[in-house]
C-alpha cells in the first residue's frame, strides 16, 4: 500500500513539474515570437560625401544651318541644269540657266539708247564749240568798236555799236544754250545707262547661283520646264533647294523649370545613335522665350560636320549638366520617403529604426544630396522601406551592387 502511495505522489509531482515547464514555456514564447516578428533583414547603404550632378536628357533634332529654296528673280525657260539632288555646291557656283529671249532684247534696246545718248552729246558739244566760236568773233568784234568810239567819240555811229553789242550778247546766249543742252543730254545719258544696268541686272538673274556653301538636298525643275518669277508667292517655284550641313544646328526644347540653368557656352555632351558618335557641344544660342504651348524654349548647339557624316532630321541625346557639387551628402534617390515632409529610415548603432527628416539638395538620376537631417556614414534603409516603421529592431545588409553604384563613385572622388 505504501509502495502505491509512493508512486502516485511521485507522479503528481512529475506532473506539476511539467505543468510548470509549460507555463514557462507560454509565458517566454509570445516575447521571443514578438521579438523575432520585429527584427527582419533590410538593405542599407551607408551615407557618403561625394561628387553628384543634376543632368537634364533631352532628344534634339539635327538641322541645316541654312536651308533656303532657290529661285528666279525673273521668268524663264530652264536652258540648262548643272546640279541634282546630293551634289555639294560652292558659293558662287551656277547652279542653273534661264533663256529670257524678251529680256535680252531689252538688253539690246537699253544698250542702243545709251549709243545715242553718247551720240547726240558728241553733236551738241560740236555746236557748243561752234557756238563759241560766234561768241568770241561777235565779241571780239563789239571790243574793238567800242575802244575806237571810246578813242574818238562820233567816229562810230551809235546805231552800228548798238548792233554789234546785240551780236555779242546774243552769241553769248546761244554759246549757253549749247552748254546747257550738253548738260541736258548728258543727263540723258546717265537715265539711259541706268536702264541699262538695270535691264543687265535683270539678264544676270538668269544665271541662278548657289548664294553659300552647300548641299542641293532637291530640285525642282527640268531643262525647258518654265520658271516664273519668284517674287510673287502665288506662283513661285524654285529651282532647288540649298542646305548648309558642315556645320547643323541641333535643336532640343528646354523645359521651363530648367531654363534658369541654361547659358551661353554650357557645356553639354552629344550622342547620335544612328553613328554611334559621342562628343561634347557647347549652348550656342537660345530663343529666350518659352513656348506658351509646350512650355519650353529652344536651345540650338552648332555641331561642326565637315564630312557630312550627320545629316538634318537626325535625332541625338543631348546632356545638359545644370548643378554640380563636388562634397554632397549623397545617398540613393530609393531612401527617400516622399510626403509633405521628405524623410529617409536610418539604423541607429542599436539597431533600431528612427524615421529623420530631410532637406533635399541636388537630385540626379538615382542619387539624393542630403542638406540635413542624416550623417556621414549612417546607415539609410534603401530596401524593405514599406514594411520598416520607426523603433524596429532590423538586422541590416549592404544593398545590392547596382544601388551601390553610387557609393563607388563617391568612394572615388573623395580620394
């Protein structure tokens, strides 16, 4: 019976030492379940000083410097052609021959009239010569009748020295005459090779001539086909037309937010995909006006393009650099927490989570600058971020290697 006794203490002691353990057991698993609920893994990157620019990407357009179509000043048959499409031309260069058979005419008639212009003065200033002639006879003659009257009064009748004083003046007034025909009929002659010129001007329109260096990118006309007069927009043609490509204009539009930060001589760089060139460009000029439509301003780069390699309607990237800072607090654009108040969660040395308060500087592609709020060196979340709230308990991990990218280049400037 004792023996019994024995064994059923026993058990019940077996039994509230297990019940003991249990409690235990539930009493600590909530803490450790809560404790290991809260501490997760997150990716961090630590903040680092360096170099960090804010770059604006824009798609240009390559164009001609200057592209014009070529026209007549008058109307004409194309006689002859001497150009096509993709021909280079130089400055001066005939491009084509208009046949104006009326104008060539009036050529004719303005160069005849000046002949008897010139004609007519040559018989004028012979009479001016006779006329003077008269003149010095008639007076020479009234001279020397009016010295004898002088000499012996009443040894000339007065009526013969009236006459001879008429011959003189009126000699003399004849001599004016001539002169003054001579005048009239040079006169003449400068209306005459006037209109000469003026028809010559008109023939020399009909050599059309490439007015600058370039390329004829398309023609218009054929041999015989009628060119009218290009000054009238009604009816134009042109013969060709004419682009400057060694040097193009790239033509990006600016948006307005960044207008401020773009100047004459700004340095951007080019790349053109089609030929795989990349080179750097300065900001040659800017309208200085934005659109009210696309609210932008276009900005033109000059690209030198001696072998024609680069061709108007082309498209490149261009990269403008609008700020620089060379010792920013940088972290990765990913840390930041937009809001009404920018933030970023960074892990303090006990592993917790605090929640700081930026202001933001220079933001590029995929970095921040940090003006305040954040340290050298701390530790910013830049993953998990959605799931982290302030005063977890966090196990970190450096993020990965394409976040880190920028951690590297600071890494490099700062040596």
């Amino acid at each position: 019976m004792r023996g019994k006794h024995i064994l059923v203490y026993a058990l019940c002691v077996a039994v509230a030492v297990v019940a003991i353990v249990l409690v235990l057991q539930h009493l600590q698993t909530p803490k450790q379940t809560s404790k290991a609920a809260s501490s997760h893994v997150v990716s961090v990157v630590r903040a680092r000083r360096g170099e960090i620019s804010r770059q604006l990407v824009l798609a240009g357009v390559f164009q001609a410097f200057q592209e014009i179509d070529v026209h007549g000043k008058v109307s004409g048959y194309v006689r002859h052609i001497y150009v096509d499409i993709g021909d280079r031309v130089r400055q001066g260069q005939t491009l084509a021959v208009l046949e104006v058979p009326e104008l060539d005419a009036q050529v004719e008639g303005a160069q005849a009239g000046v002949t008897r212009s010139q004609e007519e003065i040559a018989r004028m200033q012979r009479e001016v010569t006779r006329d003077e002639a008269l003149y010095a006879a008639a007076h020479a003659n009234y001279e020397r009748l009016k010295q004898a009257s002088d000499q012996q009064p009443g040894l000339i009748a007065a009526q013969e020295l009236d006459d001879a004083l008429a011959k003189d003046r009126s000699a003399a007034a004849q001599a004016d005459a001539a002169k003054s025909a001579v005048a009239a009929a040079q006169g003449q002659l400068g209306v005459a090779k006037a209109d000469r010129m003026r028809v010559s001007s008109m023939a020399q329109y009909a050599t059309i001539t490439a007015p600058f260096s370039g390329v004829v990118t398309m023609r218009y006309a054929d041999t015989g086909a009628l060119v009218p007069a290009g000054t009238s927009e009604s009816n134009a043609q042109a013969v060709v037309r004419l682009a400057q490509s060694d040097v193009l204009r790239l033509r990006m539009p600016v948006p307005e937010e960044d207008v401020p930060f773009v100047h004459k001589g700004s340095d951007v760089q080019v790349r053109v995909q089609a030929t795989r060139q990349q080179f750097p460009g300065k900001v040659v000029r800017f309208s200085r006006d934005v659109s009210t439509a696309t609210r932008t301003m276009t900005t033109e780069v000059d690209v030198p393009n001696p072998s024609l390699a680069l061709a108007p309607g082309m498209y490149a990237e261009v990269t403008f650099n609008l700020q620089s800072k060379s010792d920013a607090l940088i972290v990765p654009a990913s840390a930041i927490v937009q809001g009404d108040q920018p933030s970023v969660l960074v892990v303090n040395a006990d592993g917790r989570v605090e929640r700081r308060n930026v202001a933001l500087g220079i933001a590029s592609a995929n970095q921040q600058e940090i003006l305040s709020g954040v340290e050298p060196d701390e530790q910013v979340i830049v993953g998990g971020l959605a799931s982290t709230q302030p005063g977890d308990h966090v196990q970190v991990k450096p993020a990965s290697s394409d976040l880190l990218e920028y951690h590297d280049a600071s890494a490099k400037e700062a040596k």
